[in-house]
C-alpha cells in the first residue's frame, strides 16, 4: 500500500485529508510540525508528501514550508512533495516546483484534482526509482567486470551477469567447479572465464569431451600410454592431464563419461597419481578441474549412473547458467553480434525475442548465420531467421486473465525492466507484478 506523509499544523486538514486517502487505499501518516515530518521520512518508507508552507501562528510567508521542502529534498531527492498553498504564497510555490517540487495545490483544494495528481505523482516516483536503480546495477556491473578477461562472452542480462560474477569469484581460488546447463548455454565460455582470470592464466588449458571417449581408449586420452601399450600405439601419448600438468583440464559433457571411466578418474582426482596405459611408473600431476554437463547428475547418482564420490569431487562449487529463454535481454546483443552492421526490422526482432530457442545460444548462432548467407544484403525479416509463423498470436488483453512467463518477459525486456510501466500494460498493481515475477523465477 503507497504511503502518504501529510505535512500541516492545522488538525482540521490533517483529518480532512487522512480521511480522503484512508477512502481511497493509501496508507496515511500525518506530522504538524517540519522535525515530525523529518523523522518520518528519514525513518519510514514514504511514496509522496503533501506539506503545508506555513507552521507557525500569524506566518504567511512561505519560508518554513521552503526550509522543510530543501530538507526533505536532501532525505530523499527522488520524493514526489505536493505544496499546499494559499495565494498569498503562490509566487513561491511556483518558485519551489521549478526547483523539484512536484506540484502545488491552492487552498481550498479540489479532492478528484488531488487524488488524480497523487495517483500519477506516485506512479511516476516509482518509475524513476526503478530505472535509477537499474542504471546503478548496470554501473556496478560494468565496473564489476571492467577488468576482467570475459572471453568474448556477450551478454547484457543480470541472470548471466550472476554467473559471469560468480565464475569471477571462483577463478581466484583452485577448487572443482561445476558448470551446469543446456546444451548452447555457453558452458565452455564459463570455464575459459574462470581460466583466464586464475593465477592459471598462462599455464596449459586443456579441453576433452569426456562423453566422447571410446570405453577401450578413455585411459589412453586421459593418462597416456606407452609404445606398444595397444595395437596402433606405435609411440608413446601424452595423455590430458599430463598435458595439463600445472594449469587446468576442462572436462567437458562429463556426465557421459561411463562407469569405467568415473572410477579411473576419481583416483587422479584424489590424489593427483595415475599411471600411463602399460606403464607401471606413477606420475604425479597438479591440475585444476573444471568439468560442465547438461545432464542432472543428482538423478545419475540415485539411479547409479554416476559415482556419488566422483560428483561430489566435481562439485565442490556449482554454476549453473540459464537458458536462453531465461535471459531474453541477451538475445538482440548476441544477434548484433553474429550479425555486425546488418539492419534488423523490428517484427524480426520481436519474433527473435518470442523464440524459445531451444538450442540456446547455439541455435541462435545457426539462425544468425543462416540469414547472413542466404540474404547478404538488406534488411533481415524474421522469415530470414526461419522464424516466420512460429509466433503464437497474442490474444488481445481482454482475454487473458494471467500473463504467461514469456509474456511477463517480453514486457520487462519492451519496458527496460520499469516496473510500473510493465504493471500499467498488464493492468494490475506492482504488487501484484512482483508476485508473478517471483512465481516465474524473473529476475526484476
């Protein structure tokens, strides 16, 4: 419920107007003097004043409201404060709007003109909050990542902002990570992240599907082997973690990996030991892990599919990246970059923005590079990206009694992430955006 600070020494005011905003669901809070009022709002989360220029008997030149008004602006610079005047102070009212007061309303006032400049004056308030809160995380974002090495990852959303930071974090240590995600979420650029900004930076960055390993060569590719050690092994192979040996081996689709292959890695996991295929010399390496899947290895642990003792080695931090349909704000970014200096129209990109890109960022890349050769020159449609009739109709407001998921998000994405503006085209309250935001899992 907003809350109004209604400012005056008169009591017959002060109950005139509670009453007027209690009738019409505000939440009122009244002060008679200008300190009551600065405790209020220094103390309480206030939505709009409305403050009276005179407190004391016999005062009519608008100085005390003027000091209370610049007080108030110094709590709190964003608060919407409404003057009420008589005519006698007028000249200074106008005076006080142009320097920030949001109006000024004569006595005696009119109630439908009031409450229809409150309604507005609140509304606005908050929109400016919300985009100025926007602003200072994007700020701190961008500072946040200012020097980071992000190997070209291209991403504008705060879900992928959570896991770029995260990633940042645990780069500075040396402990397992966990990348989770679909297929095309940009696992493989999570770990290139994390490499690049560990003390690991200029030692040996090694990377093997592990779920592409042959079962009869898996301690071959990962251990190496000695001449002779099977048929074709005319020399002697330098298996992963030997070429790894000091920096860091990205073990990439590791829920593939078969039983055989888990029990032989948890070992060199524990211990850092292994043995080349047909040796019996031991070796010794210092490798730091990071492994991704897509598959959710809790369920392959309780169905036995993967080693308990193995996932927990792995996961000692876990990132988990979003799906592209989880962060719609990156989509445009990523297609500017596929497709630099190339004019997109803007049905395609709101078809490009509908798509559940079930493919992720790799699908997405297919589609960009798709419409690059087939149409070199000109505008791209959505027909270009293959996305022609793929578009559900939008119903018409009427007749939809709860946005869906994906609706909610194209809105936050049309409206930059201003709540009220989002709240107003779906015409409910911010509370009850809020609600479904979280229900949905949308960040805000």
């Amino acid at each position: 419920m907003d809350k109004i600070l209604i400012v005056d020494d008169n009591q017959a005011v002060l109950q005139s107007l509670s009453l007027l905003f209690e009738l019409h669901d505000y939440d009122v809070v009244v002060a008679s003097s200008p300190f009551e009022a600065e405790q209020v709002v220094r103390y309480q989360r206030i939505d709009l004043v409305i403050q009276d220029m005179n407190f004391t008997a016999d005062t009519t030149s608008g100085e005390e409201g003027k000091v209370l008004f610049r007080k108030l602006r110094e709590l709190s610079p964003n608060l919407p404060i409404i003057l009420l005047t008589a005519w006698t102070e007028l000249e200074m009212a106008i005076s006080l709007v142009k320097a920030g007061a949001a109006d000024y309303l004569a006595k005696p006032w009119n109630d439908d003109k009031l409450l229809v400049s409150v309604a507005n004056l609140i509304a606005l308030g908050k929109a400016n909050s919300d985009s100025q809160q926007l602003q200072r995380q994007q700020f701190e974002r961008e500072n946040y990542s200012a020097d980071a090495e992000l190997a070209g990852l291209i991403y504008e959303s705060v879900a992928m902002q959570r896991a770029v930071e995260m990633a940042l974090q645990v780069a500075k240590s040396d402990v397992s990570v966990l990348v989770t995600g679909a297929n095309g979420s940009g696992k493989e650029k999570i770990a290139q992240i994390i490499q690049a900004n560990s003390r690991l930076a200029d030692k040996p960055f090694i990377k093997v599907n592990a779920g592409a390993l042959p079962d009869n060569l898996i301690e071959a590719e990962l251990f190496g082997a000695e001449a002779g050690a099977y048929t074709g092994a005319n020399k002697k192979r330098v298996g992963r973690f030997e070429a790894a040996d000091g920096g860091t081996l990205f073990l990439d689709e590791i829920g593939n990996l078969p039983l055989s292959g888990q029990m032989k890695l948890l070992r060199v996991l524990q211990t850092g030991e292994f043995e080349r295929l047909g040796s019996v010399e031991t070796q010794k390496v210092n490798v730091r892990v990071i492994s991704a899947t897509n598959a959710n290895l809790l369920n392959d642990v309780a169905a036995g599919k993967f080693r308990e003792d193995l996932f927990y080695r792995l996961n000692v931090i876990e990132i988990n990246l979003p799906s592209l349909a989880q962060r719609m704000d990156d989509i445009l970014p990523l297609v500017r970059h596929f497709l630099p200096n190339r004019a997109i129209s803007i049905e395609a990109e709101r078809a490009l923005c509908a798509h559940s890109w079930p493919g992720n960022v790799r699908e997405l890349e297919n589609a960009c590079k798709r419409a690059g050769v087939l149409k070199p020159e000109g505008e791209l449609l959505a027909q270009d990206f293959g996305l022609l009739g793929n578009i559900a109709p939008q119903p018409s407001k009427q007749h939809v009694a709860e946005p869906s998921k994906l609706e909610l998000q194209q809105a936050m994405h049309q409206c930059q992430g201003v709540i009220a503006k989002v709240a107003r085209q779906f015409g409910m309250s911010r509370q009850a955006l809020y609600r479904r935001l979280q229900k949905h899992g949308i960040d805000y």
